[in-house]
C-alpha cells in the first residue's frame, strides 16, 4: 500500500545518540523522561535505543542528503522500538512499528493522502472496529496564547492534579490532557480547547483537511482532546481507536511536525507521518 503511494523504505539503527531524542521527541513527554532505554557506551558517549521512528528518519535524511533528489521525500519503514511501558494489556517493552514519513509537503492533502493511507492499510488488512479521530493543535505562535489559557485553568485546579501533572504544568500544560488519571482527566475534559485558539492559517489548514478527507469518503470524528505523546507536533493529529482494546485503544497515531527538521539543524521544512 505505501509503494502504491510512491513511499520507499528506510532502515536506521537501533540505537542513536540520546540528544537526538531529546531535541526531536521533546524532554517534557513520558517517551524521554520515563521510557527511553538510555546506556553509556565504551567511549562515554549516552545512546539509546529508538523510542519511535520519526527522529531517526528526519537524521537520517538530513545526514544523507536525499532531500537533493527533491521534495516530497517519502520513506516508509518496519522496524523495532523500545521503551520502558508499565507492564500493561496491549504494550509491550519491544514492538514492531510500521511508519511512514513525508518530508517536504505543506499542503493539506498532503495531511489527507497519509491519513487515506493509514485508513488503506487498515482496510487492506481487514481489521475492523477502527474509528479515525482528528484533531489540531496549531502552530507554535496560535499554541503560545493557548498554552497561557491551559496553565490559568489549571492552576486554579492544581491542588487536584497528580504530582506528574503538577510539574507539566510549569513546562508543558497540554501534556496535562494527556494523563491516564480520571481525575485529571475530568479536569481536562472541561479545560479550553485548542480550536478556540487557532489562528486563520491553522484553521483554514484543518478545515481543509476535513473537507478533502470527507470527499474521500474517510469517515472521522473531531477529538479536541488528542494532542499526541511527543513534542514534535503541530497543526494535524490524528490517531485510529480500536474498540476492542481497552484503555491502550490506539493502534495508529501521527500527524504534521513542521518544526522538528529546523529543530534537528535542516532548513525550515514542512513534514508528518504516522506510527502504526
């Protein structure tokens, strides 16, 4: 399916110098400060082994200079991650992640044909009881005034909050909306939401999205509580729920990361994908 779609394949290592994890996946999320497998190797040099894909494709991109051959790159790739879960139904310590990553598209269908591949997938594979659900979480400057609204509403719930929250709060408040904590997350189904604080592109981005992904006929809802595990996002995220699942119910999630490749030294570039 992602052949069909024009994406090629990457392989990268195992393991990365952990900076690179610390700058691309974010050091406010679980990945990096409960979950990365970080050693000391022979020469004092700190390595862990990949969380995830995306930061490791991006430098792996950067560093061998495909990006000349012309945008969009388009990379897919099957491989193993590693991270430190609480043991718990559905997760597993070691797992195989299918991702694919595209690299150099700004344009809303360029949100709309890999979520239409991620639904392809599924489709193909014949697993039912899977809902898409989208949501945006804007850009960094449209994310600035929300992430003032957040830390007001929840420093007037702080004494409520679970003591991982409680230090979100002076760091990453839209981690918050995140946590697996029914009482946070009750706090957090009543906080703002990030649609009231788009500005006109990241809205007009989204509502694009939408439109070319009904006339698609790729049936979704809008979740204003999905904000992704990792740093790196903006505008689009998405994520697949299964049904049958229980509380580890997604088994898909991506969405854009326009800032990551400046983030990891590249020129400024537009990019997303999805883990599956």
């Amino acid at each position: 399916e992602a052949a069909l779609h024009g994406f090629h394949e990457v392989r990268t290592p195992v393991f990365e110098h952990t900076e690179l994890f610390l700058r691309g996946v974010g050091d406010t999320t679980d990945v990096v400060e409960k979950q990365m497998y970080t050693f000391e190797d022979k020469g004092q040099r700190s390595i862990t082994l990949r969380p995830e894909g995306t930061a490791g494709v991006v430098r792996a991109m950067l560093q061998s200079g495909i990006y000349n051959e012309g945008y969009p790159v388009k990379l897919c790739y099957f491989t193993s991650c590693y991270r430190y879960e609480k043991p718990q139904a559905g997760r597993w310590r070691e797992f195989q992640q299918f991702g694919v990553e595209m690299l150099g598209a700004a344009h809303p269908a360029a949100d709309a044909e890999i979520i239409s591949l991620a639904n392809e997938i599924f489709a193909f594979l014949g697993v039912e009881g899977i809902n898409l659900e989208l949501n945006s979480i804007g850009c960094p400057e449209c994310r600035k005034n929300y992430h003032a609204a957040l830390h007001e509403y929840f420093e007037s719930h702080k004494d409520a909050l679970c003591g991982t929250c409680l230090d979100r709060l002076g760091r990453n408040p839209m981690r918050i909306l995140d946590c697996k904590s029914p009482v946070c997350g009750e706090l957090a189904a009543n906080a703002p939401k990030m649609k009231d604080y788009l500005c006109e592109e990241c809205d007009n981005h989204f509502n694009m999205v939408q439109k070319l992904l009904t006339d698609a006929g790729v049936e979704f809802t809008v979740n204003p509580m999905i904000v992704r595990g990792l740093d790196y996002y903006t505008r689009t995220v998405f994520e697949f729920v299964s049904n049958d699942l229980g509380a580890q119910s997604t088994v898909c999630g991506g969405g854009r990361y326009d800032g990551l490749i400046e983030q990891m030294g590249g020129t400024p570039t537009p990019a997303l994908g999805f883990g599956l």
